[in-house]
C-alpha cells in the first residue's frame, strides 16, 4: 500500500522526478566507472603475465619495458642482439627464454614474432597455459596463430590467408601483399592482450622484411631468401624463466651490468606495483571527484523533497485524516527517496553496460584495458550499498521536516 502511494505520488510529479533520477544516474554512472576502470584496470594487468621472473630489454625506463614487453603498449627505444640474447639463455640459472620481437600489425592488431617456446612456457593469470581453441602451434615459414579477440572481429578461420602491415597503425599502405600468412592456430580467450595479438615465427618476421631496407621496400624480385637471411639478428625484448627463484637478483644483476651493449631486466610483479604507486594518487583524485559529485546530486534530490513537502501540506492532511500516523509520512518519503536513488542506479547501470559495450574494443587497443562486460561485481555491489546508506541518510531532513509538519496537518 505504501510503495502504491508513494509511487503515485512521485508520477504526479514526473518532470522534477525525472530530472532528480536523470542527476542521480549521471553521478552514480560517474562513480561506478572509475571505480569500474580503476579495478578491472588492476585485475586486468595483473592476470596478464605469470610465471616470468624476468623481463629483459634494452636500458630504458621499468615501466616502459613492461609496457611494450607485455602490454604491447609503445615502442622499444633500441632492440637486444641475438648474440646478448643467446649468451644470456645459456646461463646456468637460466630454465628457459622466450624472445619478442615487435613491430608490425594486421588491422592495427600487433604482430608478435617469437618461438613455439611461448605456447610451452609462458603462463597467464595464475600459471594458466595457453591453449588453443583449434589448429597448432606455427610451423611453417608462412603460419601464424591468432588471438581469440582477432578471431572473434574479423570472423577468420584456420586455413585463411592474412596479409602483415608494415607499422603498427590502423591503416598501414606498406603491406606484406607478397608473403601472406596461413592461419594455423586460434587461442583460446585469455583476457588479455594475447586475444589481440597474431603470433608469427622469428624466421616469419625476416622473410617479409628481407627486401625491404630503411623502412621502403626494394624492387620486387631484388632480393632471394635463403637460410642465412632468416637467421634473426635482434629482438625487441624477451622472458626469462629461473630454474630457481633464489636466483632472480643474481641474474637481473648480471643482465644489468651486461658488458657487451646496455641491457636491464625487469621484476614483472614488481614493476606494475610500482605502476599501480603512480597512478595511486590520481585513482584517489577521480575518486574523490566521483564522491563530491553524487554528494551533490544527494543534497539537491533531499532540496527537491523538502521544498515539494511544503507543497504537499493538504496530502499530508489528508494521510492524517485516513489514520496515517506521523512515522507513516516519514516512511513514505524515505520509500520515495528510495525509489529515485534506485531508479537513477539502475539506469546508471544500463549507461555503465552501454558505454562498456559501445568502447570496450577502443579500450583495449589504445590502452590495454580489458573491461568485462559483466557490470554486476563484488565491488559494485558495495558501491551500491554505499549509495542507498548515503542516499538515506542524506533524505532523513526532508523525511523528518515531515514528520514534525505531520502533527499540524489540518484539512481546509
């Protein structure tokens, strides 16, 4: 009987209503977007790599190394020599490597030359295995294998041919239209950059460069590829696995202090906490930024219920003259309040779903993001809870101004 009244009574003020939910849902979208990003971005970096002890590169900063290494975010200031990379595998502490090699895209998807060691030891979320959904490992010159994500976009299948671009931008007029590629394999979803990432071989990655020299392809037919062309001569970076963890700072110091050309190596787990350090303070800001706003829209939907109460003097009489008792009005606009905060979250919900549906794609390739579409989550929920604690509390003055205006209703 009393959500009935209250409900009817909030439709008798539709415009004003609609306007509170409609500032109510923007604050609360507001909110749960940062809070969505800012954990989904923490899970979905975290998961993305495990099992490797160490990531080595050329000299730059940590994080850059991690970035392009790993999240296929930005470029290499210089590349490894295959000479550095195999003395340093051959170390005794040393279990086994997994060398990357950079550069080039399929539709702005990088392309990721590397050895079928990846699909033996690299490990994700957990020590999960890669796994694929159908086909092999590459083993052919011309075979590559493709991430979930790839599949799922362009609707490929195994045994269609691909064409490599040379850059790594959307659009590329420089393709490898020569030297196409057989799909061998598709992944498994993963959740992370490995769904948009085409796998090639080491040797894959020279043959289509053998004719081209400072980024401008030579006439066709200039050039033969034989064995010794293939043979690769540099990396962008590559995964260490120790055969003992006791290891790590013994090997990370010898690859630091490396003497034939200006090498680091990189904790994973420990640089993207030293990430998450940075970003620390402007997680704290927008979040802050979030508060302050639904505390605003909080404060004007308790304004609109106390000014609309003093409107509302002859239906409060008219309650009273029925039996309604003082602590009945009080309950009818707190069921009120409710009803717009849970209307203007829900409908925060839905804009959340959308805007992760319409940019979840531009996320992940601009920045690496991987947002789940699942909008429902523990942090979420608590959030909510927040909100309707907040939201009751805040609405206690108008529903309490009611209470006290209850005891002097009278019917004219």
């Amino acid at each position: 009987m009393l959500l009935k009244l209250a409900t009817k009574s909030l439709l008798q003020r539709r415009v004003s209503v609609s306007l509170t939910v409609m500032m109510i849902a923007v604050s609360v979208f507001v909110l749960l977007s940062v809070e969505t990003i800012r954990t989904q971005a923490k899970e979905s970096f975290s998961k993305t790599v495990s099992g490797v002890d160490l990531i080595v590169g050329a000299r730059t900063g940590q994080l850059n190394l991690l970035l392009y290494s790993v999240f296929h975010i930005g470029q290499a200031s210089n590349n490894v020599s295959w000479q550095s990379y195999q003395q340093i595998t051959a170390s005794p502490n040393v279990a086994w490597t997994i060398p990357l090699s950079l550069g080039d895209s399929h539709h702005g998807y990088r392309v990721l030359g590397t050895t079928t060691d990846l699909f033996t030891f690299f490990h994700y979320d957990k020590k999960k295995a890669l796994e694929f959904a159908q086909g092999h490992a590459f083993s052919d010159l011309y075979d590559a294998v493709i991430g979930a994500d790839i599949a799922k976009k362009l609707g490929y299948k195994i045994g269609m041919n691909i064409t490599l671009s040379h850059g790594v931008a959307s659009t590329s007029f420089s393709n490898h239209k020569d030297k196409p590629f057989t799909i061998s394999g598709i992944l498994k979803p993963t959740g992370t950059p490995i769904d948009k990432t085409v796998y090639v071989s080491l040797q894959g990655i020279k043959a289509i460069h053998v004719d081209w020299k400072n980024g401008v392809k030579l006439p066709e037919g200039y050039t033969k590829i034989n064995k010794e062309m293939l043979r690769a001569q540099s990396i962008t970076a590559f995964m260490v696995g120790l055969k003992s963890k006791l290891s790590t700072f013994s090997v990370q110091r010898q690859v630091n202090t490396f003497p034939q050309e200006a090498l680091m190596a990189i904790l994973p787990g420990a640089t993207l906490v030293q990430l998450w350090q940075m970003l620390g303070n402007v997680e704290q800001v927008l979040l802050l930024i979030s508060v302050l706003v639904l505390a605003g829209a909080l404060l004007g939907m308790s304004n609109m219920l106390l000014v609309t109460i003093r409107e509302r003097q002859h239906e409060i009489a008219v309650l009273r003259a029925v039996g309604a008792s003082p602590w009945v009005i009080l309950l009818l606009i707190q069921l009120e309040a409710m009803l717009l905060v849970t209307s203007g979250i829900l409908l925060a919900m839905f804009m959340l779903w959308g805007c992760i549906q319409l940019f979840r794609d531009t996320l992940i390739s601009e920045y690496g993001l991987f947002i789940s579409e699942q909008v429902f989550n523990t942090t979420i929920l608590v959030d909510i809870t927040w909100i309707l604690l907040a939201s009751f509390l805040v609405t206690m003055l108008p529903a309490f101004n009611a209470y006290r205006h209850s005891f002097h209703a009278k019917l004219h």
